[in-house]
C-alpha cells in the first residue's frame, strides 16, 4: 500500500443506497468520500454500472490459524474483495477455536494482511464444545460482538445462560439443529435420500430448535440470531415472530437459495453441505423470505476444502462451499430479487447486526470509502483458473453469471479493478 | 440368413439385396443328399456319429441331414447345437452375443463329431467351434460339413464334405435358406 | 455402449431383459463338464472390496474366472487405505497396472458412482453393494431365479408379470430391497414392502410398490417372500422395540408358513440370521426355498454382466 492514497472519481453510474436511486458522480479521496474531486483524481467510467456501498459477509472461514493448507487471511480476503466484499466476519472455528482473549489477540495480528476489514466472531461455550461458557463479557470488552458456536448447543439452560450474561449489544448466534435428531444425515431426509440410500437430517431436527431459540430471545431479551436456516418452516416461524415484536435476525447462505437435495442425485460431495441443501419447496420458501426481509442477512458461508476432502465418499466428505467469489453476482442475477433487496441483505443491514459502522452507510461525502462497483447485467463465465481462493470445493466452477462486481473500493483504495484483484 | 455371415462381411449390416441363385430347393436337396451318403461312406456306417450343427445357420441343414441318414440307414443320428459367441477370437471387436442354445445331448468322448454349417467362409467361426467342442469331452475326431464353401480362408480349415464350392468376391454374401442359395450385397 | 453397472434405474426393461437372456447361455456353462470359456482371456478385473463380503467377493471372482479372466483382489483392510491413501490413488493405482473392470463394494452409498467419474475411458464399473443405495447384480440374480422358478429359462422376453413379491425386513437399510424392487417391478410383478415404519425409507410416496404392516393377512396372496436380513444393532438404536415383539410382528415362525400358498417360494440373499427373520427349522423344512439356486444363478448372472460389459462389444439400451 502507498502512503498516500490516490483520488478517485467514478463517473457516470447509478448510486443504490438506502436512500434510494440516483445518477450521481462519485469523488473519493484520502479514503473518504467527498464533495468534489481533487485536481489528480483518476476518471473512471463507471456508466452502465451500479455504485453501492461495500458488502459485508457475516460468515467465512479463512482457514486461519489451523487450516492453512486449506486457505488464509491473504488468499481468503482477496476472494472476498473480488466478490465485492469489504467486510467480513471470521467464524469461530478456527483451529484452535477463538474462545479467550489471548486467541482473539492473534487472530486479530493475521487479520492485518487482510485486503478488507476482517472481525472476528468468537465462541460462546469453551472450545465450541457446548459444555461451558467461553468468557463473554471479557471479549466483549475486547471488540468482539458476534457470539457463535459453529454447531449446535444442546444445552438449553447453558443458551440461556449465554443469553442473559452477554454484554448488551453482543449477539448470540446459533445455528438452530437437534444434536439428536440427526442421525448422522449426510443429506436432507426426504424423497431424495430414500432413493440414494443415505441417512437423512429431516427439516424437524433445525425447525424444532428455531421455535426453542425464538421463545429464548423472547424470554431473555438479548439480541439473537439464527445462523443459516434451510427449511421453510423456519421462515414460516420467523415470520411469526416479528409479526409479533421478537427482535431476532436470521441468515442463509446464497447455496441454500440455490440448490437443492436433487442436486445429490450424482452423489457429488460437492453438494454436501450443513444445513443440508432441502425440497425446492424449501428453496423457494428461503428465497421469498430474503425477498420480503423475513430474513435479514445473505451469507457466502464460504468455506474451502481440499480437492482430497471433497473425494471421499459422499457421507464423509467435507461439508460446504467455497462461493464468495460468485455470491454477489449469484444473488443479483440468479434469485429474481430487486438490486434493493440484494443490497439490504448483503450489505446494508449485515454491517448494521454486526456492528461494521464504516460499511453498508449511505454513498455520501463524509462517509468512508468502502464502495462495491458492480455490473446487473454483464454476464461472465466463473473460470476456475481465475479463482483467487485455494478452495476446489466451488460448485459455480464454469457456470455462466449474471450480475458482476466490477470494481471494489476499500479505505478508499482500489483494491479490485475489472473484477480482477489488483492489490 | 445367418447373422454371422451379415456380421462378417462389409458393409457390416445392413439389407440382403439377391443378385442371383446359385442353386434352388431341388439342387439343395440333391447336394444334401449326397453329402449324407458320403458321410456314411467316408465313416463306414453312423456308429457313434454326432451331428454338431452351429448356431444358426447350420441348424435347418443339420436336421436336413439328420432326417436324410435316417431314411437311408435307418438311423437316428444325436444332433446338437453349439453357439460359437463365446469362443470367437473377435469379442470386443465386433458385436458378438450367444443368442442361441448350445445343446449337446451326449458326451462327445470318442465319438466322431460331424460339424454342420451352411457357408464355409473365413474358417474362424470352424476354429472356434473347433475349441468350444473340447469343453464337452475328447472326440475321436471331429469332420465339417457346409453346404456352400465361398472361399476366402484365413485359417487352415478345410471341409471334409462340399454341397459346391463357390468362389466369391468378399464383398459378396451368400444366404442359405429353405427356398435354396443366393449370392447377393449388403446394401446400407 | 453400456459402459458401468451401477444402479437398475439405468436399465430399461429391454436392458433387464438381455441381461438375463444371456444369463441363460451362462448357466448352461456352468453346467458342463469344463464349466469355462475363452470369452475374456486377457482382461483384468480388479475386485476391490472396501466391505468385508465372502459371497459377493467369491462369486464375482468365480464369475471371472469362468470367462478366462484374471482377477486382482484389493481388500481394504490390508490395504494402503489404513496408510491415508485415497479411494482415489487407489483406483489409478489399479489403472496403471493395467485392468479393464472394477467391482466395487463399500459401506458409504455412492462410492461406485464416483470411481466411475474417475476411471478413464475404457474402464468398467460394476456396482457389487454401496451402503444402503443398490445392489444390482443381486437384484437381476434374484429376479432371474423367481423367473426360472415359475416360467423357465428367461429366452428374450423375460417377464414376472402376475407375479406377488413381498420383500419382508430392514427395508430402510437394505441395498438389496432397493435393487430387488427395481428388478421385480421392471418386469412387470407386483412388490409389496412389509416393515415396522422405522424401517421403511423417509418418502417412498413415489416408489411403484404397496406398504404393509400386516404380515398375516399379505402373505397367502404371495408367490413369492423375499426375507431380508435384519441386524441386532436396530435395536440398539431404538429402531425397533424388543427382538421378541419384532419376532411376533414381523419373523417367517413355523404359525406364520403355514399361511403361505402351496407354490409359494422363499428368497434370501444370504447369509441367513436364524431366529430373527426366519425360524431356523422353517427354512430347514420348506420345501421351496430358492437360497441355494440364487447363488448358483448369482454366477451366471454376474457372467453376463462382465461378458456384456468387456467382452459383447454389443449396445445395451
């Protein structure tokens, strides 16, 4: 990075904000946005193009510390600055997992290489193990907002317990699933896995801990999130619930809204995911609840794996995707959602759960310049050559997309330039 | 006509398309006729005779020939079939399937086999029928009637008993059927 | 041309019917003095059983050997699996030295279908059980077998139209259930599934078969009772209540045979749990019990599908 930034001035696009739409001219310059253009501004046509404000991921995992062989902070960022991302918030499955102070200190010196703002989400029991509680308050006190076992926690009095004791203005995300109604699925259970003859996780085992954990939020007050819900049922809930004043938020990653459990008929392990990937009935369900922000937040939830680990057999190999890169242009041009709606869940309302305050603001002059250029219409085929993430587990490999980040403004400095990393 | 004589010659497939006769019903009979007698000349009698037709064109000549020695000697010759599919040296080159029955109703150890076909050709099917007979005992020996020999040999194979010997282009094909014998093209 | 045998849902009925026309040929093979041909002399198959099975395993190796083929056995457990190395490296291990088949087995559904992603061209996949998901060559051997029963050598149009299976047993866990359904309905016979509701799949709304619980009342309207294994372990799982109300419900007892019409016969892919599907002396005592006919028959059955698969050059729709 130089140690003077440049000065920018992006003609010719539409700003998309909370305020609405307009054509306007934007000036950047020494990392903010600004009323007028400096005399060295660099022009660039942005016509035909879309300005918003950058987007924010709530949940990926960049490998580090633990799964370097997999990805890290560098490779990681770099795929999300590339998918217009200029916020992200690291899961808490780390290896080790991020549950003490002295954890978040290194995790927080690898997020320095990060090409976009990168937070860490920290555990709420001890090792992720859902026995006890991780230090809460502490963490807290040390920036850490976002609260998260990774899997389920099957300890409600201990969920309580981490609901009442957080600080205010932490959230408390859980992923709602039965740890006992499992029965080890490799799939979602339903006409699909009776013909593949695999176990199944039928949508009973995540709807039953949604109606728990939104009765909790009641109960408690504290501020709860649903993370990566999969089954219509779940939605039917949250929609009843803030019809009748619960505050909660909930996420589902952009592979929930399209694929489906047909998607396994091949038995190719790249389709495994948790949750698992429902009925279409469950997909179009999911998407209506982006759709009339029942559901809040969109999430890549990327998640790399060796191209080894997605070789096993399809009930042992590892879960999930890694789609950052295609998240944004599979959101805008794949779901037949309003560009308002696309941006509200990627990014306006994700930096307002979790607390990113430079990102998803209105594109005006004295905000920070953390700004995503992206193209509605220009359609491209995802090459796998030009991945930038190490991850092989990527199911959008040669998939032709409509809707393109174009380029991706963080801090002011152009770190993504024709949809190419350039930093 | 045989599906072996369609499957051997180019253009592999295809429509039977007749060209001339080359010998109709009463010649056949009179060509079958002598071959009998020449089989219970050449063998002094039919003791332990088997008559092995192949599968499927030599089958209605074997029962031909059978019913022939009977109302000559008086005797019921065994007939049996064999179905070559599974001994050809060609499997995997072309397509090849064992549709038809391979029976044999004795054990063939020192007996004359009496191999019947309709059309001699390339003598490949002949060697392996040659091959598959070992699997169902030790004959003494083992003789080959066809009704037509077209010539073309690439093996050393030759007939002990000749309805005619026909020589042929190898484009050609010839049908042996009830009515008599054809020498035609595959046409596409 | 057909190049694997994976699952029976790729086969069409016209497939089925081949396939168990040429297994004709191949019983009358296994009947003669030198029960062997030439047919694959040359051709390597490579057994790789990452499942421990002795039957499958020996059929399929006898089956080979009778078509003059050689036959590499790579068993998993004493294998460089334990060492880390994948299926993957296992397999073109295996290509590199040179085979022309693999007949794969494994506990984990859907592993066939993934080595078949990975073979080069020219390589045939044959399915020998995957997890819970299909047996196919158990389900031709067993259809063909019914087929010999009640109509004699199977010829070109094999059918079991008319015909009443009831598949009784751990139906949810079973790969033989799912390829035995396949199988018998493709040729026209009816199958009903008799299982307690925890042993039955998740959703077979749109399976073509019936569903009982009442083993009574279905079994005089069969002609055929497939028994099917049922593994102490679905207790421990509280799949199923005790063994003795299991026994009552749903076991073949000497009350219950009684029920069976007089052409009736019984199936049993083997190897038998006496006591719990079946009460030992009942099976002793039937007089029309297929058990011993379907392992023969498994022979030639496997004979035709490595003989169509390396050797026919013939398309299989």
């Amino acid at each position: 990075m130089s140690s003077r930034l440049l000065s920018y001035f992006f003609k010719g696009g539409e700003v998309v904000d909370q305020s609405g739409r307009r054509y306007e001219d934007v000036a950047v310059s020494d990392g903010m946005i600004v009323k007028q253009p400096t005399d060295d501004a660099i022009e660039i046509d942005i016509s035909g193009c879309v300005m918003s404000a950058g987007l924010v991921d709530l949940s990926v995992n960049f490998g580090e510390p633990g799964f370097e062989d997999v990805e890290c902070v560098d490779s990681g960022s770099r795929a999300a600055a590339r998918g217009g991302f200029t916020a992200v918030l690291n899961s808490s499955d780390t290896f080790p997992v991020l549950d003490c102070p002295s954890m978040l200190a290194e995790a927080e010196l690898l997020f320095a290489k990060s090409i976009c703002e990168m937070r860490a989400s920290a555990t709420i029991t001890v090792g992720g193990k859902g026995l006890s509680l991780a230090p809460l308050r502490e963490l807290s006190t040390k920036g850490v907002r976002w609260f998260s076992d990774r899997g389920a926690i099957e300890n409600k009095s201990l969920l309580r317990n981490a609901m009442e004791y957080s600080l205010s203005g932490s959230v408390i995300s859980v992923r709602p699933r039965s740890g006992s109604l499992n029965v080890n699925g490799a799939m979602h259970e339903g006409k699909w896995s009776a013909i593949l003859g695999l176990p199944g996780e039928p949508s009973v085992s995540e709807t039953s801990e949604v109606a728990a954990i939104i009765d909790l939020a009641h109960v408690t007050g504290a501020r709860v999130h649903l993370d990566r819900i999969s089954a219509a049922e779940s939605v039917q809930l949250l929609r009843e619930a803030k019809r009748n004043g619960v505050e909660i938020t909930s996420s589902v990653t952009i592979q929930h809204l399209m694929f489906t459990d047909s998607d396994c008929a091949a038995y190719d392990p790249m389709y495994r995911a948790e949750p698992p990937y429902r009925s279409d009935e469950d997909r179009k369900a999911l998407i209506l609840g982006v759709e009339d922000r029942t559901i809040d937040i969109v999430v890549s939830d990327h998640r790399p794996a060796t191209a080894e680990a997605k070789e096993l057999p399809f009930d042992k190999s590892a879960k999930g995707a890694a789609g950052i890169e295609a998240t944004a242009a599979l959101l805008m041009g794949s779901c037949g959602l309003e560009l308002e709606v696309v941006l509200d869940a990627l990014s306006w309302r994700p930096a307002k759960v979790a607390g990113f305050v430079n990102h998803g603001n209105l594109v005006r002059p004295g905000n920070v310049a953390n700004l995503t250029v992206l193209n509605p219409k220009a359609s491209w085929k995802f090459q796998a050559s030009e991945q930038v993430s190490r991850g092989r587990n990527n199911p959008y490999f040669e998939k032709i997309l409509t809707g393109r980040v174009i380029h991706t403004i963080y801090r002011g400095e152009l770190v993504v330039t024709d949809s190419e990393v350039v930093v | 006509m045989a599906d072996r004589e369609r499957r051997m010659t180019p253009p592999f497939g295809g429509v039977f398309v007749a060209t001339s006769t080359i010998l109709d019903q009463a010649q056949v009979h009179r060509a079958l006729t002598r071959i009998s007698h020449e089989i219970i000349e050449k063998n002094r009698g039919l003791d332990n005779i088997v008559l092995v037709a192949l599968q499927t064109g030599g089958v209605q000549v074997a029962e031909h020939i059978a019913q022939l020695l009977f109302e000559i000697e008086g005797v019921d010759v065994p007939t049996g079939t064999i179905d070559v599919a599974l001994y050809r040296d060609d499997i995997g080159l072309r397509p090849v399937m064992p549709e038809a029955e391979t029976t044999i109703p004795v054990d063939l150890t020192a007996k004359t086999v009496v191999l019947v076909d309709d059309v001699l050709f390339t003598g490949r099917t002949i060697r392996a029928a040659l091959d598959a007979l070992n699997d169902f005992g030790r004959p003494r020996a083992v003789q080959l009637a066809v009704v037509i020999d077209r010539g073309h040999r690439e093996l050393p194979i030759r007939p002990d008993f000749v309805g005619k010997n026909l020589p042929t282009r190898r484009e050609e094909v010839v049908d042996v059927n009830p009515e008599g014998v054809l020498l035609g093209v595959m046409r596409k | 041309m057909m190049k694997h045998l994976l699952e029976l849902e790729e086969l069409d009925l016209e497939g089925i019917q081949a396939i168990l026309q040429l297994t004709d040929r191949f019983v009358e093979v296994g009947e003669r003095a030198i029960p062997k041909v030439p047919a694959l002399r040359g051709k390597t198959v490579a057994n790789m059983f990452f499942e421990d099975s002795t039957r499958t395993r020996l059929s399929f190796d006898v089956a080979a050997k009778r078509l003059s083929a050689d036959v590499l056995t790579f068993s998993a457990s004493s294998s460089s699996l334990n060492k880390g190395e994948s299926i993957r490296d296992s397999v073109e291990t295996l290509e590199a030295m040179g085979i022309n088949a693999i007949v794969v087995r494994h506990s984990s559904s859907g592993v066939p279908q993934q080595i078949s992603r990975w073979v080069n061209e020219g390589i045939s996949v044959i399915n020998a059980g995957d997890g819970w998901h299909a047996h196919p060559t158990q389900g031709l051997l067993d259809a063909y077998t019914v087929c010999e029963h009640f109509r004699g050598p199977a010829g070109p149009a094999a059918s079991l139209q008319g015909l009443h299976v009831g598949l009784v047993g751990d139906i949810l866990h079973s790969r033989v259930a799912r390829s035995d359904i396949q199988a018998y309905t493709a040729l026209g016979a009816t199958v009903t599934l008799i299982a307690p509701p925890t042993l039955l799949p998740a959703d077979i709304s749109t399976w073509p078969v019936r569903v009982s619980q009442d083993l009574d009342q279905v079994l005089p309207t069969l002609d055929v009772l497939g028994l099917l294994r049922v593994q102490r372990e679905r207790m421990a799982e509280g799949s199923i209540g005790s063994m003795r109300e299991y026994i009552e419900e749903f076991s073949l007892t000497q009350r219950r045979v009684k029920l069976l019409s007089d052409t009736a016969v019984i199936t049993h892919p083997g190897p038998v749990v006496r006591g719990v599907e079946v009460t030992g002396s009942v099976l002793d005592e039937y007089p029309r019990v297929l058990k011993n006919r379907q392992v023969s028959n498994g022979v030639a059955v496997r004979m035709a599908v490595l003989f169509l698969l390396l050797g026919s050059g013939a398309e299989l729709v």
